[in-house]
C-alpha cells in the first residue's frame, strides 16, 4: 500500500472514532500513529477525501466523511441540507445559501456530491454556502430544485 493510501486511511479511521475539529490535531493524532504529515499534507487530505466539518458535542465542530454518492446516499444528502437549511438569495448567477452556524462546509459538499447540473461550484464558510451557477437562466431552476429539497 503507498504511504499517501495509508496514510489516509488512517485519517478516515481517526475521524471516525474522534472528535477532531482542527488539522492541527489531526497531524498529532497521524504522527502518534506513525505518519509524519505536516499542515498542508494534511490539508490536501482532506480535500481528496471529501472531509467536511459537522457540529460536535465535545469539540464544537468535528471532521466527518461524506461517503461518495450512491442512489441511496441521495436522501443523506438531502437531509444534510434539509437539517441545516434557513434561507437562500440570489445575486445573477450566484446563489447564496444561510445555514445553520457550523453547517455551510457540509452543505457545500453534499451539493457538489449531488451533481446538479446548474452548479458549477461552490464555496463554503461557516453558515454560508456561495454556489456558481452555469447561466443566471439557471438560478430559479436550481432554486426551485432546493425548495423541493427542503420542503418535500
């Protein structure tokens, strides 16, 4: 196995029997168990597999996985946005959607795991998600599209 699949299957593993809420802790964790991997290793990690920061009772927020999509894993992604989900406007071609604090990185992901044809990408803060769509003709399809997601 290379050490990047290693690696990074040790990371998942961490993930998912810790709460760990920065990359700081995460390369602590990864160096405990043999892994040297500085900040930016780690970062890119994260983005290859999809990490995104959920609400924690003890650490605030954690890193989750969003498995890749699947049919079945359409309603965890509609219910991703369904829970966190308050409000969305639109600027020409731009959709903005307010989540819950703590909840646009998750959105934002399970968006772009939902492959919606009128986005051409996304950017997630904290409770905000700023999605990119393919023509300003796009948006109110698109908008229609979450209104049906969260209001079924």
């Amino acid at each position: 196995m290379l050490k990047k699949e290693a690696r990074q299957k040790a990371i998942i593993s961490l993930i998912e029997n810790n709460d760990i809420a920065t990359q700081e802790e995460l390369c602590e964790l990864l160096e405990k168990e043999g892994y040297r991997a500085t900040q930016a290793t780690v970062s890119r990690d994260i983005r290859e597999l999809g990490l995104s920061k959920m609400p924690s009772d003890k650490a605030g927020l954690k890193y989750v996985r969003i498995p890749s999509h699947s049919g079945a894993m359409e309603e965890k992604y509609s219910r991703v946005l369904r829970d966190a989900f308050v409000a969305m406007d639109k600027a020409q071609s731009i959709l903005v959607l307010r989540t819950v604090s703590g909840m646009a990185m998750a959105v934002g992901a399970a968006i772009d795991a939902m492959h919606l044809e009128e986005v051409s990408g996304c950017i997630a803060g904290d409770d905000t998600v700023m999605l990119a769509i393919r023509d300003a003709d796009s948006v109110d399809t698109l908008m229609a599209k979450i209104r049906g997601i969260v209001n079924p």
